[in-house]
C-alpha cells in the first residue's frame, strides 16, 4: 500500500492535521494556487508555465526528479519535497495535481503504484472537476443573490424619493403612474407646494434606465428642487437646474424635463421644457400641445428655456408622460406612437380613469409577456367641471399637502428583463415632429415645406439647396438668403454626422416655417444621441498654434448665421431651429 | 447649384505660388487641396495664394482644411492669401477671423500686388 495515497485520502476526506507527505493542489481555471490546509500543497502553478503544458500532455505519474524544465512551479514542488506527480486531466484541461512525497518504505514507486496512480487519476480528475463547477455555480448563484438584494433595496430608496401621495386640491383631481422597466429607473415626477400656494409639477426622465440612470434620476431630482425653491419660474428653474446638472452628469447621459406650475385658483399655468415630451391640453376645442423649447439638462451650459403660458379651464385636463408610452412596441414590432395616443385622449370621455384607459390600451397593445422597453411615467390633472360636483378624495380641506392616496407605484417589472430595444426604426414621427397642434399663444406659423434626407455626407447641399427653393417666394436679401444657407448646410451637416451619426437609414427631417415675425428652418434627426455637447469657442488662435483641432466650426457658424439658434430634443430626436427675424 | 467635385491646378505668377480651386470646399476636397499645397509649398516661394474665384460652397469642413493649411504656411515661414472669395464667404472669413491672418484679397492682380508690398 502506498502511504502516500492513504494520507492523501485522509487530508482530502477528514482534512486530518497530521503532516503528510502527499497531497493535491486543486486548481482554479485561471489560477492555480491550491488552498491552505494540512492535506493541500501551496503550488503557484502560472498558466503560462510550462509544466502546465507537460502536465496535460503526460498521462499519468510523472517522476519531478526527471523533469528538466524551466519551471518555477517545478523548482516550488522540489523544495516541497514531492517526487511523483500525477496530473488531474479533465476534458484536456489540467484540474489538479496529485503530489506524492518519497514512499516510507523508501522505495522507487513500482509500476503498479503507479498504474494505480493513474487509475485513480483518471477518475479523479473529472470528479474534481465536477466539484469545482458546482463550488463555481454556488457562488454565482449566490452572487447573483446579492445584486437582486441590492436591487430590491435600491427600489426601494428610490421609491423613497418620489413623492408618497398626489397633492390634494380641491376642485382638481390628480393621478399618476410611474412603472420602471428594470428594477430602478430614470424616469422621475416630483410636486412641490411654492411659497405661493401655487403647485410646481416635474416629470423627468434620464437617458438609459437601470441603476446608473436611477443615480442620475435622484441627484436631478435633488437639484431641481433646490432650484424649485429659490426660483418661482419655470424657465429659470431649469436654466439652474441644467447649470448645477452639467458639470457632474457623466458624458452622454442627459436628462428632459417638464416642469409646470399650476395656480389651482385660478387654472393658470407657467411651463418651461428641457427637451421632454410636449405635454397635452385635452379642452372643449379639441387636443392641444403645450410647446416651449429647451435643449435637455446636461448636455451643455449656458442654456435658455422658453417659459409659456397656459389655462386649464373647467373639465379641461394636462397630461405629462414620458416616453416609454408611446415608444412601447407591440409583438409585431409596431410603435404604440403619439398619434394613438393623441386618438386615445380625444376618445376618453373624461372624469377619472385617463390613466387607467391609457393603461388599459397599452397592455393591449403590447400583449401578454411584454417585456417593458422603457420607463413609464404619467401625471394627469384635471380640473373638476364643477367645482362641488366632486368632493376632493379624501376630503382634506385646501391646503395644498398632499394626502396619503392616489398614487399608483406598479411593482410590475421588478424582475424585468428587458430585451434589448435592437435597431430602432427610423422613420417613426416621433413627439416632437411638427403637427398642427401648439399652444394657443403661440403665433401661427405657415408651413412652407418639409423633406427629409437619408444621412450621407454631401446630403447638406440638397438640403440647402432644397430650403434655398422653399423660401424663395419671401424675397429675402441676398446677405441673408446665403447667411440661411449656409446654417442649413451646417446643422443638416450636424445631424448627419453626430446626430444620426451617419448611418444613412436614418434620416434628417426639415421644415421650413414663416410667420409674420419670423422664418424658422427645423432641422430634427433620429439618432437619439446628444448633440455635441463641447461648445468651446473655435479660437483660431489656438488652432494655428494646435492647442485645438482645426475642427469645431459648425455650431460657432450657425450661431453666427442666424438670427436666433434653438435646440430642443428628446431621448430620440434632436431639432435644431434655425430663426431669422422677418 | 449643384455640388461639384473638387479640383485644383498649380501655377507661378509674379512668384508667387497660385493655387486655382475649383469645385466644392468640404471633406471630399481634403487629399486634393493638401496635394496642391504641398505641391506649392515646395516651391520655397515666399507667397502661396488660394484662388476661389471658382468656388461657390465651402463648409466647416472646408474652413478647417483652410486652418490646417495655413498652420502649415505659417510653420514653413510661407505667407497664405487668398482671392476672390465672394461677400458671402468673405465675411465667414472675417468672423472666423481667418481674414486677420491671411490676406484676403477682391482679385488676383491685387494680391499679387498685395503680396509684392508684402515682401
């Protein structure tokens, strides 16, 4: 009997204390370091060395005295004292090593010992295999354990920072939906109570989803409010908000936002957009969108954001959404769209439930297993058709604190596993595409064309060419006639290359608009990617001395051309208004 | 106004080294206009003058390809012009400030001149 093998057993099934002269040195995959008890050999076997190699080629024991390789675990398993090792094999890859110390008979090892060795190597080695893939599935399994720990905890604290309940206002009924596609999201809705008795209302949403959007979500929450307190108008608050926002948001990560405040007394309503779906006025007269343009917090400083005015008059309602209701897709792959849900607002016949009937629509929509895309959110406001016709829920008096109801936080899409949203189509009108719809104080505009181009460079000369044709009949000065020109190239340029970053399916939209104050070329793309958002001052200077590319003329041009430059955008497009004053 | 591709002849007149550009200014023009200059830039003549009398479009690109060339102008101690580009593009080249450090001139025979009382 060899003595080796008895104690080898021994360590590997009592782990006995007792010094012993055999051993194995189970291997991880990638590193082979045996662990430290009594029955195991501490052997670095790196998987460069070459022993590995002579290992998985060797079948069976091999004597370490007739090796002659440069080796470092080699020169380790002679200073340990091992003279036969045999090598653990499984699917050609080396698992273990059975190390044997001299026979206390001091003799060679015989040819049966060593036909045994192999034996039981060949055995073992699978064996060991098995074992260490279990070990290495536990610990993923548990792993995996953890992070859906960390998850649950997660919603849970960013649950914390929504709002616990609507605000109670009598003669106005509120409700919101909020359901993230993973187990935290981007999207965010907030409401505030201002100093004077007027109520803030914030939706947002965070580019991306998951974790690293459900950080960015709670710090722009945080800064918003901060800047809600301090500032009473829309358009300030997120000019501030997108100041605070811009140096810590990491790069290509941006956020849209509504904010409007309402006065419950009276149904007035101030707004200001970062680039956030355009919230929808549902009246007597029919479906209106409440525009005001604004590039998305973050992406660059020093941005402007249009404050509007509105009303809500009695039985009228305002709908806030984000866009993962009608970017949602059905089975067959088709979008849920703006135009449904435009139709799905007409129809509703109002009083409470718009939500719910958007809800109702949506599962239908998307089917049964749908794996939710995208965050969604949605606010409603209604204002009651009379006033006492419906007591406020609840029947808090008017003190504009919220009440501890109304608040729907699915808990569906917790374990979620959206599939990847794959090529988005390119050609989907999108939210923010020019319809007839707009505020009621905006001035009408006339259309004077449209077209879209596919991205390829060199496409910027048929669209300068082709708004050169549309404004011809305005007479404009040669001067400014070419100053237009030339911004169209660029910003047609710009949307070409950065926004639809050249992939020639998407294409660039182009509107061409007049009204009696002003002529306005839209230039949308598709690409979803932020518009570059280093706005550094071509400083030629510079440039001549290589301290700057010789680049970065595009956006200083068009600035330069126009009158007037506005950017607005949201997750999936990006438009560019090109203004000259008439 | 259609686009049309890029082209440029080299000559010598008054010694100065003329470039004579044809077509558009934009990305696709990049290999042609840095061939040309380096083609005049191998003259070691003291002035090397663009001429845009037949250019009518020139983009960001194009001005950055004009920024490059005079970084490599200035670099060799080789003095840029340019001539005949029209209002349009004359004033792109006074707010990009490319105007302050290169001549731009109305015609040839005035920046030939130009260059004359330069040198």
């Amino acid at each position: 009997m060899i003595m080796g093998i008895r104690d080898f057993w021994l360590g590997i099934t009592r782990r006995a204390p007792a010094a012993t002269r055999a051993s194995l040195a189970p291997m991880e995959p990638t590193v082979a370091r045996s662990t430290s008890t009594s029955a195991l050999l501490d052997v670095d076997l790196a998987p460069d060395d070459p022993l590995v190699a002579h290992f998985q080629g060797a079948p069976g024991a091999v004597e370490v005295g007739k090796l002659h390789l440069e080796s470092p675990a080699l020169e380790q398993l002679r200073a340990k004292g091992v003279h036969l090792v045999v090598p653990l094999v499984a699917q050609g890859e080396l698992v273990g090593l059975l190390n044997l110390g001299p026979r206390r008979s001091e003799q060679e090892f015989s040819a049966d010992d060593r036909a045994l060795l192999s034996n039981l190597a060949s055995q073992a080695g699978p064996a060991l295999r098995v074992a260490q893939l279990v070990r290495q599935q536990q610990a993923e399994a548990s792993e995996r354990e953890r992070m859906a720990q960390e998850l649950r905890v997660a919603r849970i604290i960013q649950q914390t920072l929504l709002p616990k309940s609507v605000p109670a206002l009598p003669g106005w009924q509120v409700a919101v939906h909020w359901q993230p596609a993973r187990a935290v999201g981007g999207d965010f809705y907030d409401f505030l109570t201002l100093s004077d008795q007027r109520v803030g209302f914030f939706v947002g949403d965070v580019t991306d989803k998951g974790v690293p959007a459900a950080m960015v979500m709670a710090t722009t929450r945080s800064i918003l409010r901060a800047a809600a307190e301090r500032e009473l108008s829309p358009g300030k608050v997120l000019e501030r908000a997108n100041e605070l926002l811009c140096p810590d948001i990491p790069q290509n990560m941006f956020v849209t936002c509504l904010y409007v405040i309402l006065d419950p007394s009276t149904g007035g309503l101030e707004f200001a957009n970062a680039g956030h779906n355009l919230p929808y006025r549902r009246g007597s007269d029919g479906l209106h969108e409440l525009r005001a343009t604004g590039m998305p917090l973050g992406l660059m400083p020093g941005m402007n954001y249009e404050q509007k005015e509105g009303f809500l008059e009695r039985g009228e309602t305002l709908l806030l959404y984000s866009d993962g209701l009608v970017e949602a897709h059905s089975p067959q792959r088709e979008m849920f769209g703006v135009p449904r849900l435009e139709a799905l607002m007409v129809d509703h016949t109002g009083g409470p439930g718009l939500i719910e009937h958007l809800l109702a629509e949506l599962a239908g929509f998307t089917g049964q297993g749908w794996e939710q895309e995208d965050d969604v959110t949605l606010v409603a406001l209604e204002r009651e058709a009379a006033p006492s016709a419906r007591s406020s829920p609840g029947g808090q008096p008017a003190t504009g604190k919220p009440r501890a109801a109304g608040v729907e936080l699915s808990q569906q899409g917790s374990t979620a596993n959206p599939m990847a949203t794959g090529a988005a189509a390119g050609g989907d009108s999108g939210g923010h595409s020019s319809s007839s719809a707009g505020s009621e104080k905006d001035e009408p505009r006339r259309l004077l064309g449209k077209f879209s181009l596919s991205s390829q460079t060199g496409n910027e000369r048929q669209a300068m060419e082709r708004v050169a044709e549309l404004v011809q009949e305005l007479g404009l000065p040669d001067d400014r006639f070419n100053r237009l020109k030339t911004a169209v190239a660029e910003a047609t340029m710009n949307a070409i290359e950065h926004g639809n970053q050249n992939r020639p399916e998407l294409l660039v939209e182009i509107e061409v608009l007049v009204s009696d104050r002003e002529l306005a070329v839209r230039i949308t793309d598709h690409g979803g990617g932020p518009v570059p958002s280093a706005r550094a001052q071509p400083d030629l200077d510079a440039k001549l001395a290589g301290e700057q590319p010789p680049r970065g003329w595009g956006l200083f041009l068009i600035e330069k051309m126009v009158d007037e430059m506005r950017l607005a955008g949201d997750a999936t497009h990006h438009t560019m208004e090109l203004v000259l004053h008439r | 106004m259609s686009s049309r591709p890029f082209e440029a002849h080299n000559r010598i007149e008054s010694g100065a080294a003329v470039i004579d550009l044809h077509g558009d200014i934009d990305a696709a023009s990049d290999l042609g206009l840095n061939a040309a200059f380096e083609e005049a830039s191998q003259t070691r003549l003291p002035v090397i003058l663009l001429n845009f009398a037949d250019v009518d479009y020139i983009n960001s690109t194009g001005i950055a390809l004009i920024v490059s060339l005079l970084a490599k102008a200035r670099k060799a101690g080789q003095k840029l012009l340019t001539c005949s580009l029209n209002d349009h593009y004359t004033q792109i080249f006074q707010i990009t400030r490319l105007a302050d450090f290169m001549g731009v001139y109305p015609d040839e025979a005035s920046a030939l001149q130009g260059a004359s009382a330069r040198a």
